[in-house]
C-alpha cells in the first residue's frame, strides 16, 4: 500500500500548466449566473483578461499543446451532476464525480485528465468512450508485481478478459491510503472487496474456477473474521495478510505466500512465538529429515475455517486432523472411551491428540520434554484426572484387543477372545433352543386355540 | 359343566416384584446409555446423546443406574438370607434345595425332555422354576458381579489402579463392555422370548408385574409344584379369590409392552451396528 501513501508526483508537466491556468481562471468563468457549473472546454482562452496576454503567451510556449488544458473544474461542470449518466449494453453507468469525495483521496492533487488524458480536447466534447486509465503509468512497480500476479499474468491465462485490474480493488474515485477507514483496501473493508469475486457464483469462482467454498462466509466465522467484524481488531488477518496484495499467487505457485513451503513464515508474520516452538518440534523439517510430508499450520488449522482452538468445533476435529497423517493411531484412539466420547454430543470435552500429545511443542515419546514421556505423563494424564499416578499412567490410550495388535497386548486379544467365546457359545446354545421352540409354540397355541373352538362348538350343539 | 370361580395364587411377592421392576428400569438405562458410548459412531447412539443433553448426561444416568444396580443386587442378597433363615436348612442345604434357585440333574433331564417336546414328545412336568428361568437368575447374578465389578473399575480408574497395572483398565473396558453386550443380547432376545414372546404368553406374561397366576394356568404350566403345593396343603393357604386388579394389570401391559418394545429396537440397532463394522468395542 505504500504506493499510495507516497504518492509519485505525476510524470507529465500537465499539471504545472493547468494549475498555472487554474490560478489565471477565476471561479466565475466557469459558472453561469446563477452558479451553475457550464461546460468550457477552452479554460486557457482567457479573452476576459486583456491585462495577460504576455503571461498567456509565455506560458503557451513553455507548454507547447498543452495551453487549452482542462481543470477539475471544467470536467465537473458536467460529471459532478449526479444524474449525469450514460447507457451501455443495457446497463446504466453513472458518470458523476464526487467532488466532495474525491477531494480528500490520494489523487486529489491531481487533475481529471492527468489520467483521463483522452478527455484533454480541442472540441466541445471529448470521446464518448475513454480508454481505460492507465495506473501504470505513474504505479509502475505495483503494476510489474500485479503483472506477474494470479491476477495479472495468471488470470490472463485462466480466466480470459476477466482480469482483475486496479480499480477492482482500489474503486475508481474514492482511493484513499489504506489506513483510511473510507479505502476500500482499509482492513475493515478488504474481505467484502476482494469477495467481490471471491465467492460462489462471482466471478473468480465462475470463470477462473477457483473452488470458493462458502469463502468469505467460513473468514467471518473463523478466528480472523471474529476478530476483525466482532471485535474490530483491523491488526487480524484480512485476506492480504495471508495472501499479499498486488504479488497474490495461487498456493499452487513455489513463490506463493499461501505455498506449503511457504505457510509458515506466512503465519509467522503475527503468530512468531507458535512458530518458534512449531520449529523445535518433530513436525518441523528442522528436527525431522523425512520424505514424508510434514504439517504446516493450515494441515491441523485449516485456512478460511480457522477457530479458536479451545472451541468445540475445533477440538471434535483434532483426531481427523491427525488422522490424516496418522491413520492407525485415530483409528485406535477413536476405539477407546476419550474416542468413543468424543464422537457424541457434548464430547469436545473428552481427551483429544493434543491434549496429551500437546500441539505445537509436540515431541515423540522418546523425547524427554515429550509429554507422554514417562517422565511428563502423569502430570500431563493430571490434567484431566487429577488423582493420576505411575501405575495409572501406564492405561493403554491406543491398545486394541485385535489380531492386529496380538503380538502387542496379547492379555487383551486373550480377554477379548474368551468373552467372545462366552458369547457366542451362549448365544448359539439359547439361540438353537429358542429357534427350536417356536415351531412348538406356534403349534400348541394353534392346537388349544383348535380345543377352544372345539369346545364352544360343542356348548352351542348342547344348548 | 359348572362354572368354577376362578382362583388365584401368588407366584411373585410384593417384594420381588419391586425388586423386577428395579432390574428393569435401571437394566434398560444402562444398556441404552451404555450402548450408545459402545456404538457411538453409529446415527442412533449420536441421536441418543443429543436428546438426552449429552454424553456426561449419560454417563451420570449410566452411574445412576449403577448404584440402583448395587442396591437390588444387595436387597436380593437380604432376601436370600431370610428366605434360608426361614426354611431352617443348612447353607448348602438351600443353595441346592432341589426346588430352589441353583441349576441340578433334574434341570438337565428336564432340558432334555424339553427338547423332545419341541420335536412333538411329552411336555416335561416342571416345578417352581424352569432351567431357563433358573439360568435367568444365575446370568443376573454373575452379570451384576461380572460387570459391576469391571464398572466400578472404570468409573475408578485412578483409585483401582494403585492396586492394579493401567493396562486392567483396558482389560475391565474389554469385560464391562462385552459382558454388557452378552446381557442385553440375552435379556433382548432369549429373556424376551421365553418369557413374552413365545407364542403361549405373546405379547406379554403380567406375572412379574400382578404377581398371581390362575390355579388352572399353574396346573398346566408348572404341574410338578402344583402337586408339591396340593401334597403339602399349602396350596389351600395360598389360594385366593382375588383377582389382579384392573388397573395394575392394565399398567403392566403397557408398560411391560413398553419395555419389551424398546429392547428388541435396541437389539436390532446394536445387531445392525455389529454387520457393518464387525468389530465390537
């Protein structure tokens, strides 16, 4: 943003002539009797002054072409009209310039056609249709870096004409420093801009098929957009945080603040001291050499979705998140009571990876600061169950009764195979018997239902 | 012919019935608490959870439960003791009166008899208790022991653990929750048929809840105590005119078919739930 807030001064000597002829042109001329702005597109014609035509004369010849330069004034004349406005495709556009706002933006100093250069006519009326503005041409390193952006080159590629340009984001008018509440690039403004397209059925996900997934709705629910909408918090992370500006790349890029490779140093902007005891840990590439795929924050965290890690929704998540990576430690985990628990309502509350693995300290057990090394465990079983004690701590979270796990705990595949036992023998016993029984059953209730009928018969015969 | 009025004795006391309808509330709390954790991945036990407020609700039902448990596990215990003290026997003198409770030879010929009959042989003259309600008894009995035991280790773990290795933990989980599911498949299923369902009393036997059955029914159903009780005199003591009320009879129906309806929809689940996974715990 900082090409904003400096603002280079324009490159072309236009502004020196017209403020020059500003100054000669008094507000009068360019108002009619009653005040109202008229259109006079020769400002520098000052037939009025006959006390200047020297000074006219000298200063068209230091701006050569440049004499009949148009002030602010003039274009106002016509486009501060709110109403005035111009059809195109079907579509209505207005053409009103806020002076009011326009005013107090960065360009303020800066005049009409020094980026609607087209407008500068010798006739009454300029082009109907004037070419885009050319930013560039003043913003030239924003413009080399948008230029090899996703939403510069890559767009380009992927998506067409639909290119984002600089006025999709910065408006066109109403560019303020992006400190300013007013700028659409101001933190408490930046989601619903960029959202613009970023959602479903907008554009980027229409025609450059970005799958958006509730996108901007999942960043007003997480921790970031809590932070920002409930609280205010403009320091949170808004979309630029995590994804830059004007060099934004797609997480598919190596370059790209987003990449995996890159995610870290990303988070590590604000979050520098979960980062610092990420890099100690065994999830790090610093203590772990694997060709396994290593997490990085968004793997457990997630990215637009990201909550507050001590939230239900967050904690009844951890063991698919690990999961992920460590499929058969889930699944035993999920056969023991803190899974089981876990998985109804109000189970957030039961014991998840990180509550005895810890998250971003974690360490294997092997480790002396692991917490479920043997030195660290009670204390860390503690924590839920106050009365923990060694012998306590040496319950089995992960162990199964299953073939698998037969050489492991082979006192638990043995209980579990005789109480099968029990149960199948006792079921099969009283199964056949009772499977044997209903036949019976259904024959003597038919038989006496038979002597009943029989017997009544025979009442009514005698009476 | 002329009509008799019909005569009533009482088969289940005041007591004992109460002590049932005990075994049947908290019985049906724990095994749908506790089936809803066993088989929490499953539609029904998520459902359970969140319309009962959770699953610390259950777990405090499911505890409830367990101390009601305790209570009718020590309340029959006391009513064995009086009942020997009343008989004036010696100890292993009631625990294998020939009459009584604990499973003998006659039970096993009885057995036998009972299998002939259901391919079309004589019906066997029962007493007081048939083996299979004798064996409903004893897998009360040994399953309150059995997972009550394994269950106060559970709600206990850090306390039992001083005494025992963690890992009996794991082994009490393997015993509480198997057993549990041997009982309510049992109770479900077989306890259901052979008591209600099977087609002599479907839908519903109201014994356990009126307490009487007719002379006539006792003649045909249990022949061999019905001729002890005619041989002692005592079946002249015991009959009565009364019938069971009408009231009581009719809250038995429903509420008896209430209960049996609910198990048989839990054991359905719990069958289905075993299909698809095929790996309890």
């Amino acid at each position: 943003m900082n090409a904003f807030k400096n603002l280079p001064a324009s490159k072309s000597s236009t502004p020196t002539c017209r403020d020059l002829s500003s100054l000669a042109a008094t507000q009068s001329r360019n108002r009619d009797a009653v005040g109202k702005p008229v259109w006079r597109p020769r400002a520098c014609s000052v037939a009025d002054m006959k006390y200047l035509p020297w000074l006219l004369l000298v200063l068209c010849l230091l701006c050569p072409g440049q004499v009949a330069a148009l002030t602010n004034d003039d274009c106002l004349g016509c486009h501060g009209d709110p109403e005035l406005s111009v059809t195109r495709q079907g579509k209505t556009i207005s053409l009103f310039v806020d002076e009011e706002v326009y005013k107090h933006t960065v360009h303020a100093e800066n005049g009409c056609v020094s980026c609607h250069v087209e407008a500068e006519v010798d006739g009454d009326e300029h082009p109907s249709r004037l070419a885009s503005v050319k930013c560039y041409e003043c913003h030239e390193e924003a413009d080399a870096v948008y230029q090899q952006s996703a939403h510069g080159a890559g767009a380009l590629l992927e998506c067409g004409s639909f290119v984002p340009v600089c006025k999709d984001c910065h408006s066109t008018h109403a560019i303020f420093p992006s400190g300013d509440k007013r700028s659409t690039t101001y933190p408490l403004n930046l989601p619903s801009t960029c959202s613009k397209c970023h959602r479903q059925g907008a554009k980027a996900s229409e025609k450059c098929h970005i799958a958006e997934n509730n996108m901007p709705d999942n960043y007003v629910m997480s921790i970031h957009g809590k932070g920002l909408y409930e609280d205010g918090l403009v320091v949170t992370a808004v979309c630029t945080s995590c994804h830059r500006h004007h060099d934004i790349q797609r997480a598919s890029v190596a370059t790209s603040s987003v990449n995996r490779e890159n995610v870290l140093e990303t988070c590590n902007q604000c979050h520098v001291g979960i980062v610092a005891k990420f890099r100690k840990s065994v999830h790090s590439p610093l203590v772990t050499k694997t060709d396994k795929r290593l997490p990085v924050c968004v793997d457990c965290h997630s990215s637009h979705t990201i909550s507050r890690v001590s939230q239900k929704d967050f904690r009844l998540t951890i063991g698919e998140q690990c999961g992920n990576c460590h499929e058969r430690h889930t699944e035993t985990y999920f056969e023991t009571y803190h899974g089981r628990a876990s998985m109804l309502w109000g189970g957030e509350k039961t014991a998840k990876c990180s509550d005895c693995h810890g998250s971003h300290d974690i360490m294997p057990a092997s480790d002396p600061s692991s917490k479920i090394n043997s030195a660290n465990i009670v204390e860390t079983c503690a924590k839920c169950h106050p009365n923990s004690n060694p012998s306590f701590a040496t319950y089995l979270p992960h162990a199964t009764h299953g073939a698998r796990d037969k050489e492991k705990y082979p006192y638990l595949y043995y209980t579990f195979m005789a109480m099968t036992g029990l149960l199948v023998g006792t079921f099969s016993f009283f199964g056949i018997h009772t499977l044997m029984w209903i036949p019976r059953g259904i024959i003597e209730r038919l038989n006496s239902m038979a002597r009943k009928r029989k017997h009544r018969g025979a009442g009514e015969r005698r009476e | 012919m002329t009509r008799k009025t019909t005569q009533y004795v009482e088969r289940f006391s005041v007591v004992q019935r109460f002590i049932h309808l005990l075994v049947i509330l908290s019985f049906l709390t724990l095994a749908v608490t506790g089936m809803a954790l066993k088989f929490a991945m499953e539609g029904w036990a998520q459902w359970i959870a969140l319309s009962s407020g959770g699953f610390v609700v259950l777990g405090a039902l499911h505890r409830f439960c367990a101390v009601v448990t305790f209570f009718y596990f020590f309340l029959t215990l006391i009513l064995l003791y009086e009942k020997w003290h009343e008989s004036g026997k010696s100890l292993l003198g009631f625990i294998f009166d020939p009459e009584g409770l604990m499973p003998n030879l006659n039970d096993l010929k009885e057995m036998v008899g009972t299998v002939k009959w259901f391919f079309g042989g004589p019906k066997p003259s029962y007493g007081r208790w048939t083996y299979w309600e004798k064996f409903d008894f004893i897998a009360v009995f040994w399953g309150v022991a059995v997972i009550g035991t394994s269950g106060l280790f559970l709600w206990f773990p850090e306390q039992f653990s001083r005494f025992f290795p963690g890992y009996w933990i794991n082994i009490a989980t393997i015993i509480h929750s198997d057993e549990a599911l041997l009982a309510a498949g049992f109770i479900f299923t077989i306890h259901f048929y052979n008591t209600h369902l099977r087609p002599d009393k479907f839908p519903l036997d109201p014994v356990i809840f009126v307490g009487s059955i007719t002379v006539e029914e006792l003649k045909h159903e249990r022949p061999r105590e019905y001729a002890q009780l005619v041989a002692s005199g005592r079946l002249e003591k015991m009959v009565t005119k009364r019938a069971p009320v009408a009231w009581l009879r009719r809250m038995a129906t429903i509420f008896g078919l209430f209960v049996v309806s609910t198990g048989s929809v839990l054991i359905v689940a719990i069958v289905v739930a075993m299909i698809k996974h095929f790996s309890p715990h």
